[in-house]
C-alpha cells in the first residue's frame, strides 16, 4: 500500500461526528436570506445548488468521490448526487444529535472548520447545507454508510423524523433533494439548465478526472449533459481556444506544492490580440483576481525576459518585454487550492493571501523556466510574440498621442457628433449608440434632453477581434465612443470617470443591425470590460412591428419568443367591426417618427431594455472569438443552432 493511499484510508477512517464542530445556531437565516446567500433573485435561487454541489465537490478534493449527478426534478426541485464517504451518522458531541442533522440545521456547521474533515474545501460563503434547509420548503438526505441507508426529512429548516435507517447498501455517498421556497424566491424558483451546466463544466475543468453530470427532467426540457476531462485544466484552455489559432500545439501545464498550497497552471498562446487569464481559488472563480494572478504574471514576464536576453533573442541594451508584452495572445487558467483562503473585493471573488504572491511565483517560475529549456522552438515563437507585441504597444502609444493632439481621448474636447445631455450626473445619464444619421436625428429630436445623449454612428465600426492597436485608435468611431464616456482608454481606463451609467446600444432589427450590435458589444467586451461588469450596458429593443387602425398606431409589437402570439392577438383584438388593421414592419430605427421612437424605445415609463451582463468570462471569450474570428466553420454552426427563423405570415 503506497503512503498516499494509507493517508486517505486514515482520513476515510477518522471521518466521524467528532469533526463535525458547531459554531452557531440558524437563526435569521429565513428573515435575511440575502446575508447567507447574496440574494433572493435568480442569483441566489442557483447558488443553493452551488451550497450542496460544493459538499460533493468537498469529498473529491479529499479524493473519495468520483461522480456528482445534479437532476432537476419534474416539479423544478433538485437532488444532487454523490459517491463520496457520506456525511457522519453518528453523535455529535457538542449537539447530542445525529452529525448528519447537526450539518443541516446548525449554521457553520460541517468538518471544514479545522476539525480535519477537509484538507482543502470550496464554497464561497461556506454556511451550506443548513442555508439551503432553512430556504426550502422541503429537503431530504440520503446517506448511504456502513452499509445502511439513512434517511432524514425537513421542512423549511425544521426536522420532521428523526434519522432512521430504511434499507441496506454496499455502496458510499449522499444524496440531497431539496424545494426552493416560494415564498423567499418570490422572483423566480425555475432553474435555468444552461446557467448549471456552465459552472457545472467548469468544475469538471477544475477536478481532473471528476465525472459530472446534469440532467432536467422537466417535460418538454428533457436533457442531460455528462462532463470529465481527464486534462483538468489543459482541456480548459483547449475549449477556450477552441475557435482560435495556436503558436504551438499542446497547452503547457505546471504544477506544485508548497507549504500546503497547491498551484496549477496551463497556458496557451494564440495569434490572438487579447489576453484571456481566468483564476480560481479552491475552485471558487477569482473575477477581480488577486494574490495568486500577480504571482503568475510576475513570474511570467520575468522568466521570458531572462530567457530572451540569456539566450540572445533580445539584445543586452534592448528594452524589456512589458507584461502587456508577454501576455498578448495569451489564454491561461491559474488554479490554486489554499487550506484557509481569504477572499476580498466587492464581490469576495478577490484572493488575498499575501503568502500566495511568492509561492505562486516559486512554482511557476520553476517549471516554466524549466519548460522553456527543454522546448527552445516554443520558446522562441512566445518572445517572438512579444516582440511583435511591443512593436505594437509603441506604435499604438505614438497613435494616441497623435490622436489627443487632434480631437483626443480628452473629456474637454467632445465629438462633435454627440448629442449630450444638460445634467452632470452621471448615475441618471443614458448614452445611446444609435445606428445611422437618419435614426439619430429621430432620437436627437425625440430624446429628453436633461439625461439622454445620442451618439449616432455610421456603418459598421472596426472590428477589434482582427485589429492591432494602433488602428483601433485611428479609427474615428470607436475615438468617438471612448471621448463621449469619459473613462480613458488601455491602461488609463477608469470605470469610476464614466459620464454616463447607462450606454445603451440602439440599432436596427436586421441583420445589418444585429452584426453593428455584435461590433460593438466585442469593442466593450475586450477594451471597457469594466463598464460591462458595473451594469452599465444595455442593448435596446425597439419594437419590429406596428398595428395601424386607420393612421393611428393601436399596438407596438417587441422581439422575442413571443413576437407572432403577441402580433396574432394584436391583429385579433383590432379587427372589430368595419376597422381592418394593418400591420407595419419596422425594419430599421429610421422608419419611425421622433415621438415614436421615443414613445417605443427611449421612454423610460414604457421601453424594453436588456441589460448585459457576463456571468461567464471564459464562455464570452470563446464565443466573441467564434462570431468574431477568422474560422468560418465553427460561426456557421453556431448560427446554424442559434438562428430563430419567424413562421409569420402578414
């Protein structure tokens, strides 16, 4: 028996009630569901299944699950499934009850809080299964121990049987079914599958070898989705750059251990632009980075640097490669395991353990300079990379410099195009990015002037996915667009400058007007991602169809799912008597009069806007590449499974 495997045989062993420690009660968890979970929306209706997933996930870190199955029943509950040890059964000291009990009725209670349950454990907020019993209407758990099935039911937190034991296996593991309470999920309890299965496959990513699946079985949604990589986090990368073009073929991977931190790397470069760095700590997604991310891209740029200059592929008197530089092109996912992780930032998504700068930086370090001599062809293609990198940098800096001279990225010299609003508040400012001359002098006449500002654009904008730097500060419209915000641009940008928290995309309801949109969304997406991830972001929708009764307009008909429905009853509603109705298509912004695009699509009281967000940075990523790249292949299957196509007949 190998020492590794006598350590888990001990850990398997001594896993019992004595490490199950109690810290608090659960009061106030149903009075204020938003301090346990972040909030009672959408958002926090998923994270109940991240609460228990994380339990399960728990139990493979520590090496003893191998599968996770997350079902969503037919009545939209959720039971989640594993194959690791099972949670305690037996007394817990401090409680007098059933460990299993204690974990799903006290607050803070479970075997990660120094009892030596856990090496290493996930879960953001880590208050679990006791949060997720006291916001469900109903929950029950299964374990499967020592042989025996235990069974244990609660309602909204409270038990309702004690344990029992009520049948015999020869198998480990827990299974949890839980109801969402409708009376805190008063937004929505419908899952959303897609939403699961992302994070879903990304901790798949994240626990090499793991299997992990989702199934709904919600009639007329029947589907399942089964995840392993036995890469890890090289088959991440792989998915990320699957639409992207790679300076050389396999991803490198480095990892280590020290002082009981564990550090995993993989990297890639591509002919890409853009850098794409994702970090995760105790597989929880580090957004706003931290601690373990400037480890990484210290140690990055320095070891190029030394390998360039050692190895003469740059010169003694030549300038170092910046980290820009080195990270242009870039795909990479950092993942550390920390026994005691702090996390900081708005968010909490911020690693801050300052110990974890310099054992990342050791780590990597060691294994890239390491790679980077026994590959040297690999080696010369990345500085090859950087080099031209910085060819660019210096000529995109000449480029702005020129373009300050001339009409600037300066808040005191705004386009000349832009329509701009008379208050200087910027919480209240909507900015609309209209499409064309005639639709902005339709919104310019039609807007409130005191909060609305129009900047209309003409044609389709550059596309940022294909373009160097310098060329994306020649080009007039997107200059236009970052004078008017106020934020600056490249390493000047600051969110907190934005003149306006409301940039509103307004183009027209065609094909034409769906790529500007695209155009723009990937300019913001890789050169304001701050502004993206403050909310500011909206994409108007303006309606594609009109019901006349006579010459006056009796309903505006919205895009989506249920346009045709909404037009058939419209048309339906209206055609009484003598009155026949007419049906007007609105295929561009310009169609309509100033009153009607502001009385449709800019009016507050009565417009339709659909707020961007990016929940998913590494599915962006690779969908920006897909619809912006140069493959052609993997767009036209996207289209091909993403078009809508109307049946309508008018």
């Amino acid at each position: 028996m190998t020492e590794e495997m006598k350590n888990l045989e001990e850990l398997a062993q001594a896993y019992d009630a004595s490490q199950i420690q109690v810290l608090e009660g659960l009061e106030a968890v149903r009075m204020r569901p938003g301090m346990y979970i972040g909030s009672t929306s959408k958002e926090g209706l998923h994270h109940l299944v991240w609460e228990i997933v994380d339990n399960s996930i728990d139990e493979a870190l520590a090496g003893f699950a191998t599968r996770i199955d997350v079902i969503i029943e037919a009545d939209n509950s959720i039971t989640v499934v594993d194959d690791g040890r099972g949670i305690p059964v037996d007394i817990q000291e401090k409680t007098g009850r059933p460990a299993v009990e204690t974990v799903f009725t006290v607050l803070h209670a479970g075997g990660k809080f120094g009892g030596g349950g856990y090496k290493v454990s996930g879960g953001l907020h880590g208050v679990g299964s006791s949060v997720v019993n006291a916001l469900s209407t109903q929950l029950d758990v299964k374990v499967y121990k020592n042989g025996h099935i235990y069974f244990q039911e609660y309602r909204r937190g409270q038990v309702v049987a004690d344990l029992t034991v009520i049948g015999e296996t020869d198998r480990t593991g827990t299974t949890v079914h839980f109801t969402p309470d409708p009376e805190i999920f008063t937004e929505t309890t419908d899952y959303d599958f897609d939403k699961l299965a992302k994070r879903i496959q990304e901790l798949a990513f994240l626990n090499r070898g793991l299997k992990i699946a989702i199934e709904d079985r919600r009639p007329g949604k029947e589907q399942t989705k089964p995840f392993h990589y036995e890469g890890g986090i090289v088959s991440y990368v792989e998915y990320i750059n699957a639409n992207k073009d790679a300076i050389f073929e396999h991803p490198i991977y480095t990892d280590g251990e020290l002082e009981g931190i564990s550090v995993e790397v993989a990297m890639q470069y591509t002919t890409s632009y853009h850098e794409t760095v994702i970090s995760f700590a105790n597989n929880i997604h580090t957004h706003e980075g931290g601690t373990h991310e400037q480890g990484f891209r210290t140690a990055l740029t320095r070891v190029i640097n030394d390998y360039a200059k050692k190895n003469k592929i740059l010169k003694e008197n030549d300038d170092n490669l910046t980290g820009e530089d080195v990270r242009e092109g870039l795909t990479a996912v950092i993942s550390v395991k920390h026994p005691n992780p702090q996390f900081e930032g708005q968010t909490k998504t911020k690693l801050g353990n300052s110990e974890v700068v310099k054992i990342t930086n050791r780590l990597f370090s060691d294994a890239f300079q390491r790679f980077l001599l026994e590959n040297p062809q690999i080696a010369k293609k990345i500085i090859e990379k950087g080099i031209l990198a910085s060819k660019a940098r210096i000529a995109a800096k000449r480029a702005r410099e020129v373009t300050r001279k001339k009409s600037g990225l300066e808040i005191s010299n705004l386009p000349g195009k832009l329509a701009d609003c008379s208050s200087n508040d910027p919480s209240q400012n909507e900015l609309f990015i209209v499409e064309g001359d005639s639709a902005g002098g339709s919104a310019k006449s039609g807007r409130d002037r005191e909060f609305q500002a129009i900047l209309p654009i003409r044609g389709k904008i550059l596309n940022v996915e294909k373009a160097t730097m310098d060329k994306i500060l020649a080009n007039e419209e997107i200059r236009s667009l970052f004078t008017a915000m106020g934020t600056g641009f490249g390493a000047d940008f600051d969110v907190s400058k934005a003149r306006y928290h409301k940039l509103v995309i307004m183009t027209d309801a065609d094909v034409d007007g769906a790529h500007i949109r695209t155009l723009l969304l990937t300019l913001i997406y890789r050169f304001m991602r701050p502004v993206l991830e403050a909310g500011y972001v909206y994409i108007a929708q303006p309606p594609i169809y009109g019901v006349k009764v006579g010459s006056e307009i009796k309903a505006y008909i919205q895009p989506g799912s249920n346009q045709e429905a909404d037009l058939k009853s419209a048309l339906e509603k209206y055609s009484q008597g003598r009155s026949k109705p007419n049906v007007q298509r609105y295929k561009g912004l310009g169609e309509m009069d100033d009153h009607q695009l502001w009385e449709t699509t800019m009016d507050p009281a009565n417009r339709l806007m659909a707020r961007v967000s990016v929940d998913d940075a590494a599915e962006a990523d690779r969908i920006f590449d897909m619809l912006m790249g140069d493959k052609v292949e993997p767009r036209r299957e996207f289209i091909e499974e993403n078009a809508v196509y109307s049946t309508l007949d008018i």
